[in-house]
C-alpha cells in the first residue's frame, strides 16, 4: 500500500509541474471521478472499520468533527494573528479549519481519549475490546522501533561516529 502511495504521490507531482492538469481537465469530468471516488471508499471501508470498532464514540467524534470542520464551516475564514515587515502585527483570515480540518479532529479524537483514559472509561485489560482506545495501550512500540530515535551529536540511528 506504501509503494502505491508513493506511485500516486509521484504521478499527481509529475501532472501539477507539467502542467498537464489543464489538458487533462479537458477529458475527465464528474461521470470519471465520481465511479473512482466511490471504489476508492469502497476498498478502504474494511480498514476503516477495522480501527474504528476499538472504540466507535471517539471514532464517530473525531469524524463528524472533521465534516463540520471541512464542509459545514467551509465558508468561514479563521482569524489568525500575523506578523509582516511591512504591515506589523495585524490579523489575516484563512480557512485554518477547511485546510487542517483532518489534523485538527485527530487532535481532537487523541485528547478526547486522553481524557477518557485519564478518567479511567476504558479498561485496563489488554484482552478488552476498548483497551487499544487507550492512548497509553502500546507506548512499548517506542522503545521497540529501531527507527524511532532522538538524534544527536555522534550517534547516526544504531551507528556511533568515533571521532579520533
């Protein structure tokens, strides 16, 4: 699945620096997109499932967040405080929520389960079905990866530089 997104990521890259989006604008409407948007949900719906049922409240939270956010507010503009050279500090809109609308459920979702894992709402039983809801269930995954590392001075992942 990584490799097909890099595919996509790179062909998607090639069609906007080319140009070639306006000439292709020209031969794909809705009647090609609409069929590829539907078999695309369609195939990631099992693994959509598969992470929601661990716990379906958070899940149903972070994903009506996420439309209100995108399409309900799609109109409002945030206010967001900005800093220019030639203007100072002054106060620009942007649709902070519409662009970020993704990130900013997930935040919402991950410190929604923070909460009900601090109050104590999901079990501590690893063979429970609401255990993996927990945002401090598999905090071992950490110390295990090999690729996850704080980097600094001498140290390149696994490997030491030996200064001499």
């Amino acid at each position: 699945m990584q490799g097909s997104l890099i595919a996509a990521g790179a062909i998607h890259c090639l069609v906007g620096v080319t140009g070639l989006v306006g000439l292709l604008l020209r031969f794909i409407g809705p009647v090609t997109i609409v069929p590829t948007v539907l078999l695309t949900g369609l195939y990631i719906t099992r693994a959509t499932t598969d992470f929601a049922k661990v716990h379906w409240g958070v899940s149903a939270a972070t994903a009506m967040l996420a439309l209100i956010l995108s399409l309900y507010l799609g109109n409002y503009k945030t206010p967001v405080p900005v800093w220019t050279r030639s203007k100072g500090f002054h106060v620009t809109r942007y649709p902070l929520h519409q662009a970020f609308s993704i990130l900013i459920a997930m935040l919402f979702g991950w410190i929604l389960s923070a909460i009900l894992t601090a109050a104590g709402a999901f079990s501590e039983d690893p063979k429970s079905s609401d255990h993996l809801a927990r945002t401090d269930a598999r905090t071992d995954i950490l110390h295990r990866a090999h690729w996850f590392y704080v980097p600094y001075p001498g140290n390149i992942g696994n490997l030491s530089i030996v200064i001499i």
